[in-house]
C-alpha cells in the first residue's frame, strides 16, 4: 500500500482561516506557496499508473518542501 502525505493545500476549507494565519502558514512552506488539489491528484494519478507499478509502501510526501525543514 502507497499513502500520500499532503501539506497546507489551498482548498475551501483554508479559505476559512484568517489572512494573518494564511501567510504565516505559507511562509513556513520552502515553495513559499500553498500547494494545489491538483497537484495532489497528479500524485495520485502517478500511484496508480503503471509507471508506479514497482513501488510499494511508499509515503509519497507533497508539501512543498516543509517536512524537510
């Protein structure tokens, strides 16, 4: 089994939060931007394409680079 672990995605939902809280959680993003539905769909799309038919328990993260500060 594959999971993927997404970030601050710029959704519905995080149009709820306050301007002050938006920009501080983008700030703290290396990418210096909210990630994308899409961009978590294409990784979806690549998990279940034949081009990742060898992987197999991976945790593909997509958060712009913030696990990694």
């Amino acid at each position: 089994m594959n999971v993927i672990s997404p970030g601050s995605i710029d959704t519905a939902l995080f149009s709820t939060v306050t301007p002050e809280f938006r920009e501080q959680i983008t700030a703290a993003v290396p990418l210096g931007r909210l990630g994308t539905s899409e961009e978590i769909a294409a990784a979806a799309l690549f998990l279940a394409s034949a081009d990742a038919s060898f992987i197999t328990g991976a945790n593909l993260i997509v958060d712009g680079g913030f696990s990694h500060i």
